[in-house]
C-alpha cells in the first residue's frame, strides 16, 4: 500500500513535469526562428554570410535598415498598406458578419443554396487570367479600389461568423422582434456586440492577410507608384538586392560611396524586411489575443 501510494503521488509530479518540458521545447521552437531574424536583421550583411548568427548580431549595424528606408517610396507605401488594411478589414468584417446573419436565420429560405455557392468557391476558382480579365472589365485596374472590393467577403469568414451566431439563444431575437425591432435593428444592436469574439478573430485573420498582401499589387497596379504597397516595395528591394552584388545604394537606385555604405546581403535585407512587415502585426496583435482565443473557441464548435 505505501508503494501504491508513492506511485500515485509521483504520476503528477511526471506528469506535469514532462508538461512543462514539453511547452517548453514548443516555445523555444516558436520563438528562436524570430529572434534569429533579429539577430540577423542587426548584422552585418557580409558576416551574416559566414553563419554562426543565432540569438545575438556578432557586428552590430543599422546597414540593413538604412537600405530598407533608403528610398522615399518606403514611408507612401507603408501608409496605403495601412489603409488598405484598415478599411479591408472594417468593410470585410462589416459586410460579411451582415451576411452571415441572414444566412443564419432559419426563416430565410434561399439560406443553404447561397450558402453552398459560397462554399464552392472555396475549393473551385476560375484561375488567374479570368479573374485579371474580370478586374480589368470592371476597371478597377490601377484603382485603390482593386485592394478592397475583390476579398471583400470570405467564404471561410463568413461561415465562420454564421456558426457563431447560431449558437446564440433565439431568444434574443425574438424579445427584440416583440418589442418591434427590424433585422438590420436587431443585428446592430443585439447580434453585433455579441459577435465580438468571433468579429476580432475574422478581423485579425482579414487583416493579416491584407497587410501580407503583395501579389494583387503586381497583377492590378504595378504601373502605378502612388499605389505601390509596403509588401510589394519590399519585395522589389529584395529582388534588386539580389541583382546588385549587396550594395543598398544601388539596391535602392541611389548612389552612395561604398565606403560609407557598407554592404548588405540578400539574406541580411531579406532579415530586416520582415521584421519591418511583422512589427505592425506584433503591435496589433496583444489587443485582439483574448478576443482571438475566444472566437476560435467559440465560433468553430457547431455547425
């Protein structure tokens, strides 16, 4: 019996103590890749190319930055990938949380046929060259408006926010529908407040994915610089970089004397352009975390 007893006083202590190895190991893998970056980011190009950088720059400098702010396109660019995203994400969760709560009301009769063509796009598309013809006849070639209307509404989005509003009590809207409230009333002031959870997740993930976005940049509005995004701007430098034997001036289409300069790399540019592009997703990213858990949680439970 006291044998038993010391066995099953130590499983916990296994238990947890394999558990904390485990997360441990977890953190480490998810956070080493970021601070390597860093590291890089704060190298010198030319010894970056040695190897050996891990968690700490072995030669401090901001070379790698001066070529990524080099040119005067950076700060533009950094202000249209914000207002795309910024009204990407409002209209997007906005209009597609409006469609998902029609789609949940079982009144609604054409509900599961719209909800099935939704569904199909998921996995079926026309390609690349209908879907540029299509832009170009609906002249949004070279427009702001080419970044916004296209992603507008997302089937995967949209389910997502319809599963969530169904698993609220049908209670709610009938009280409001007694006291004489409309659809568009009810879902302003009752179904919208409650959806918060799942409307931050769907936020975050809409505006990820326009802040990430570079290709739409060079199919629709490559020939238009005031158009020009952060994403794709920084995808130029990288690809010119490549091209120009490391030095930022000419990476930048500036002339600089080497002297001063310095050189970079591809893969120490390449390490400050995504640390540029991440910080603002990092910044954003603490206040919508409670709100990000929950709607995972919560919005993809039933269906």
């Amino acid at each position: 019996m006291p044998t038993a007893k010391r066995q099953l006083q130590a499983e916990p202590l296994i238990f947890h103590t394999v558990n904390y190895l485990i997360m441990l190991f977890v953190v480490v893998v998810t956070v080493y890749p970021f601070l390597n970056t860093l590291a890089v980011s704060f190298n010198e190009g030319t010894d970056t190319t040695r190897g050996g950088i891990y968690l700490w720059p072995r030669y401090w400098t901001l070379q790698n930055y001066e070529a990524v702010f080099i040119t005067g396109h950076i700060g533009h660019a950094f202000w249209i990938s914000v207002a795309r995203t910024v009204i990407g994400t409002v209209l997007g969760v906005f209009l597609t949380s409006m469609l998902a709560y029609v789609l949940s009301r079982p009144e609604f009769m054409f509900r599961k046929f719209i909800t099935t063509v939704f569904v199909l796009t998921m996995y079926f598309s026309a390609g690349l060259i209908p879907t540029y013809f299509l832009i170009k006849d609906l002249h949004l070639l070279n427009t702001f408006l080419v970044y916004i209307l296209p992603g507008l509404i997302s089937a995967f989005n949209l389910i997502v926010i319809r599963t969530y509003i169904r698993t609220l009590p049908e209670s709610l809207v009938e009280s409001a529908k007694i006291d004489g409230a409309g659809d568009f009333r009810i879902y302003l002031s009752v179904i919208l407040p409650l959806c918060t959870p799942v409307l931050a997740t769907v936020a975050l993930f809409i505006a990820v994915g326009q802040w990430n976005s570079w290709f739409d940049t060079f199919l629709y509005a490559s020939s238009k610089q005031d158009l020009s995004t952060l994403q794709y701007e920084l995808m130029k430098l990288l690809s010119s970089t490549m091209n120009s034997n490391g030095n930022p001036g000419l990476a930048a289409g500036v002339n600089h004397d080497p002297s001063t300069t310095g050189m970079v790399t591809p893969l120490s540019i390449r390490a400050a352009i995504t640390i540029v592009a991440a910080v603002p997703i990092l910044v954003v990213y603490p206040f919508l975390q409670k709100y990000f858990v929950a709607g995972m949680q919560l919005g993809s439970v039933k269906e």
